[in-house]
C-alpha cells in the first residue's frame, strides 16, 4: 500500500483567519495519481487547526471567527506567558487534522463543503502535511 507525504506552507496575514486549503490539496491529490484510498490533512501547530465547513458564503467564516472570540475570548487572568491561551483552546477544540475520502481520483466533499486551515494566533508561516493512502 503505497503512501505519500506532502508538507506545504501557508502564510496567514491576521491574528484569526479560515484559509481555504482546496486547491493546494487537490494538486496534492493529482500529482499523487492515487484513485482511492484517504487523505490525511494534519496542523503540527498548537494554535492552528483544521476543519471542513462552508465554502459558499464567506460570512460563514466570518460568524465562525466571531463565535470562537465569544466563545474562547482572550482574558487577562490566563498566566500563559505568550499570551495566546485562547488560541490554544480554539484549535484544541477544532483539532489539528480531517480525514478525507478519495474516489475516483477525487476528493468526496459535500456540495458546499472546503477544507480550511484555521489560524488563531497569526500573522504567521504555518505547515500543513497532507498524507495520501492508497487502498
């Protein structure tokens, strides 16, 4: 079962940003020539995440940036000394990889689904590893 490891980088330009990940990956998937099998998409940064959701209306990722602020805000009493405690709690909830079916030498994603790499303590140059297995 042959498998294959890309590493690709991504520069975010905001303190939190959704950065569509589906042409980088789709690439990936070509030049790989496998028709079925996964892949993997995984963040090796304790403040980045991934995640599939909407690709449709971009204030989708503008709601999901509002709600992970509400929900996990920066607080004066975090003693993390980078100051950045939020966005350690925003990828520990989102997580740092999706797994994606392929068929047909494609990637299977709904309609209205992207894959996203989440950033929550940019501006910064971010890796993401995408591993494709054949099977």
């Amino acid at each position: 079962m042959p498998a294959n490891t890309e590493l690709f980088q991504i520069k975010t330009t905001k303190k939190q940003e959704f950065v569509f990940l589906d042409s980088q990956l789709k690439e990936t998937l070509a030049n790989s020539g496998v028709q079925e099998g996964i892949m993997i998409v995984y963040c090796p940064h304790t403040t980045g995440a991934i995640t599939i959701n909407e690709n449709a209306d971009p204030d989708v990722r503008r709601d999901l940036s509002l709600g992970m602020n509400e929900t996990f805000p920066n607080k004066e009493a975090y003693v993390h000394m980078e100051g950045n405690s939020d966005g350690h709690m925003k990828s520990s909830v989102v997580g740092a990889s999706e797994t994606l079916i392929i068929s047909n030498g494609q990637l299977i994603l709904g309609t209205w689904q992207s894959v996203y790499f989440c950033e929550f303590d940019g501006p910064r140059t971010r890796k993401v590893y995408v591993k494709i297995m054949e099977g």
